[in-house]
C-alpha cells in the first residue's frame, strides 16, 4: 500500500493569535486610570484639597477592617467548629447563627451591632458587675466592670463589632466548607490512635483545612474591606465618610469619588494579587 | 461468654446496620492473645465492619464487644484509652499529608502518650528501621509509593506499642509489586507474637501467619477454622463456592 502518506507538518496550522490579543488590556487601563489620578492628585489643586482631606480616613478603613477581620476568624472558627459538631446544643446555636446572619443585609447588621448588641453586651457587663461586687473577693474586678460605659465605646468600636458580627457568620461557613473537604480518613486515623475528637481536629484536621480555606478568606479580608465602607453610616471617619463629607462640602463629586475609589481599589487590588501569589505558593506545595 | 482472661477480644453477637443494609447480624468470636486471625469474605459481608467495630469507628447496634477487660460499649469506658492500644491499618493509608513521615509516627505518641519529643522520635526511628525505610523520615507521604505509605502507617500503629493490631484490607490500594513488602513486615509482626486481625485475601499472607480463619457471608460468620482444615475440606458450601473463586 503505497497511498501518499501526510508529512508532518503537512496539516493545517491552527490560527495565530497575536500577541496584542493576549495582552492584560484591562490592568493596562486600570495602570493607566492610576497613573492620571496620581498625576492629578500631585498636580491640580482640587485633586490634592480633596486627597488631604479624605487620607486621613485610610488608617481608620484599615484599622476597623483588620481588627473586625481578626475577630471574625476566631468567631468563624467557633462557629464553624460548631457546624460540624456532633454537639446537638453547639450545631444548632451554630446553624441558627450563620442562617440568621446570612439573611440580612450587612448594613443592618452593623447596626444591630452599634445600636442593640454593643449596648445589651455592656449592660450584661454592667449586671455582672454588680452581681461580683456583692461577693467581696471579686469586688475590685466588679466596681470595674461597673464603671464601663457605653460612652467609653466609640462607634468605631462599635462598627467593629458589627462587621465583626456579620463576617464571622461568612467565615463560619468558610471553615466548615474547609473541614468537611479532608477526607474522612483523616479523622478515623487520628482517632483510632486513641486522639480524642479535639486533639483530632487541632493536630491533624484544622492544619489541613486551613490551607485549603486560605484563598477564600483572602478574598473575603477584600470584601470586608470594600464593606467597611458601610460604616460611613455611623459617621466614622473612614475613607468613604470623608469622601461624602469632602464632597458636602465643596460639592465636587467627581474629584471626592475619584479620590474615593482610587484609595479603595489601590487596596483591593494589591491585596487580590497577594491572595493569588498565596494561592500560587499553597497550590506548589500540594 | 466465658471470661477467660487470655481473651483479648470478645465479641458477642454484634449486630450493625446502615440504613436498611444489614452489615452485621449477629456476629460472636474471640480472639485470643497472640492469635493472628484473618477474616476473608466477597464484598459486603461485613468484615471491614466488624474490624472497624472493634476499636468503635463503627459503632455496634446492638450486642457486645470487650477488648482486653475493657467494655466498648458500657459508657464509662474511655474509648481513648483503649483506642491508643489497638492499631489499625487502613486500605487507604490516611497517612497525615502535612506532616513529614517520621511527625507522623511521633504525633500520637507525643500528645497520647505523652512522650518527650526525644523519646518520641527515637522510638519513631526505630519503627521506620523495622518497616525497612528508615531513610524516608524527612519525607512527606506524597514523595512515597504506596508500598511505602503504608508501611509508615504501620509503623505509625506500631509506635503506640499496642496490643492488637487491625489491618483493614492493607494491600488492596497497592500495585501487584508492593504488596509483598507489606506483607512482609505483616508476617514479620505476627511471628513476633502481635495478636493481629487482618482482613484480607492475601493468600500468601494466611499461609504464612494466619491461625485461623474466619469465613464471612452477608453480615454472619460462615465458618471458621485453621488454615489447613479450612482450606482442604471446608464444611460450608457457600464456603467452598467462594475458596474456588479466589483459590
């Protein structure tokens, strides 16, 4: 059989893509939007006003937004310990929590946490110390739970506990998605080397577990961060409430939400390429 | 049930259902100190179940399961303490992927038995040395072959200085040639006197070490007996239809 066999190479050739197809155009943009605002803000006087004005609200963002990230990774965690307790009790406290949570809006509920849980949490503290003031060794202790005052809470405090509140719940989940996803072998192995369930979890399912979760809770300290912005309803001075009140004041929108945003995606961004190198890294030592 | 005190697992008619599958309906044996039995069955009839019911990873419906004096399922047993003394061998190793081989065979005994970490680790060593590998210590599990793995889980069990070790179908997730570097350390075991319980078809294996053999079918105990008995004239014809399949 002699029939004319195809060379390699004979074939067609799929179609070339040009390398300007290929091109990250969007970060190019968003460089680019950067580049004019920087340019702006070093440049024009209105720029600049407005830039001065709303800076002093980054610490605050960030301030609120790491604190009420790490108090909600440690309720996350109890809470997602609790949905996947075998504790009747502990699972359904849990699960009433996150599904409660979930449900309303992170506005209210960082209103619920300024206006109703901070100041019932106080008057809790308040009640206990009065009760430790009538038994004379803990006096001391009790005259000073006594004394806090609501006043003593500011309302970035109080936004804190909010956003702390309403994010535990998503972090609950988070957790529980990151333990339910190790083999069940890992905790029969543990256990039958005569662990006990918590010794189970601390050494052998949660350091796995929280590898895996590391990506997602990346991504939800940047959705904390954009969300921190509802704390502008409190009237903290954070980057947003400065933005409006810059803007109130010399009624100009563009430059104040442009200063706005561009402080805000400057964060996101920089973070979101830190979550992915982290991915990146965690994906290796798989 | 006599209590006769070189019984180390007694097991009195053990019944255990999943949903509407019956796993164990009624199931009674005793394995004494030292004795190395092997319980061989087709798929579902129950033997990893009952294995798994000895150290309590199952939990029986009904019936009762001692293990050296020690109650499972009387509430005022701690199942830890008992656990610690009874190894068990997986199919799929669960070997603890982030941690090195020699950490995994130190955790249990450091936060179990309490060991300082240098006590732990010299004993850690020696278990590798006698499941042959003992140059794989700074290596994490998905750097060995199968064959490997599951001898760092053995040696893993081993470092708890049990009483009993269980093998729940140990070869049956390996490749054809590392099977016998198991079973060589398991037959190594069993001459050295480990009460053993070993699911497992390995004929090799019950050639070599086995002391009796116990038959399953559909959640019961077919038949039982010594290898050679066994294996010439078995008493059951269920018994007989399975040994010509897999002899």
């Amino acid at each position: 059989m002699t029939t004319a066999t195809k060379k390699i190479g004979e074939g067609r050739l799929l179609p070339v893509t040009s390398r300007l197809e290929k091109l990250p155009w969007w970060a190019l943009l968003i460089a680019l939007a950067a580049v004019l605002i920087v340019f702006s803000i070093l440049t024009s006087p209105v720029y600049q006003d407005a830039f001065n004005f709303i800076k002093e609200g980054i610490v605050t963002t960030i301030r609120v937004t790491v604190i009420a990230y790490g108090l909600s990774l440690i309720g996350g965690l109890i809470v997602g310990l609790g949905r996947v307790s075998k504790n009747v009790v502990f699972y359904n406290l849990a699960t009433f929590y996150v599904e409660i949570v979930r449900g309303i809006p992170m506005l209210v509920i960082i209103l619920y946490g300024a206006f109703v849980v901070v100041p019932l949490s106080l008057e809790l503290i308040n009640g206990l110390g009065n009760l430790m003031v009538r038994l004379v060794p803990l006096a001391g202790f009790g005259r000073a739970l006594q004394q806090i005052d609501i006043q003593q809470v500011d309302m970035s405090g109080r936004a804190i506990a909010g956003l702390a509140m309403g994010y535990a719940a998503f972090e609950a989940e988070v957790f529980r998605a990151g333990i339910q996803s190790i083999e069940k072998g890992q905790m029969e192995a543990a256990r039958s080397l005569g662990m006990n369930y918590i010794q189970a979890m601390r050494y052998v399912i949660l350091p796995q577990a929280l590898r895996r979760v590391l990506p997602p809770l990346g991504n939800d300290l940047i959705a904390m961060l954009k969300d921190s912005s509802l704390i502008s309803v409190l009237a903290v001075r954070d980057i947003t409430q400065l933005g409006k009140l810059y803007r109130a004041r010399s009624f100009r929108s563009f430059e104040a939400y442009n200063t706005m945003a561009f402080l805000y995606l400057s964060m996101t961004l920089s973070l979101s390429m830190l979550v992915k190198f982290l991915e990146r890294k965690m994906g290796h030592e798989r | 049930m006599s209590a006769n005190p070189d019984d180390i697992i007694q097991i009195d008619n053990v019944a255990k259902s999943f949903g509407k599958i019956k796993a164990l309906q009624g199931v009674s044996t005793t394995v004494r100190r030292g004795e190395v039995l092997v319980i061989i069955g087709p798929s579902g009839s129950g033997k990893s179940t009952l294995l798994r019911c000895i150290n309590m990873l199952e939990r029986p419906d009904s019936g009762s399961i001692i293990v050296d004096g020690n109650s499972m399922m009387h509430r005022d047993t701690d199942i830890n303490i008992v656990r610690a003394e009874v190894g068990i061998v997986f199919q799929q190793f669960n070997l603890f992927p982030h941690l090195t081989v020699i950490e995994n065979i130190m955790l249990a005994q450091r936060i179990v038995r309490k060991r300082k970490p240098e006590e732990a680790r010299q004993n850690a060593e020696q278990q590798l040395k006698y499941v042959g590998i003992p140059e794989k210590a700074e290596a994490f599990p998905h750097e060995l072959s199968g064959g490997q793995q599951q001898r760092v889980a053995i040696a893993r069990a081993l470092a708890m200085n049990p009483k009993i070790m269980l093998f729940d179908e140990p070869t049956s997730a390996l490749d054809p040639e590392m099977i016998k570097e198991v079973l060589d350390v398991m037959v190594a075991l069993a001459k050295g006197g480990m009460t053993m319980v070993v699911v497992s078809h390995e004929m090799g294996f019950v050639r070599a070490a086995a002391h009796r053999i116990v038959f399953m079918d559909q959640g019961r105990i077919v038949e039982e007996g010594v290898p050679e008995e066994f294996f010439k004239n078995p008493r059951e014809e269920r018994t007989r239809a399975f040994l010509s399949k897999i002899l």
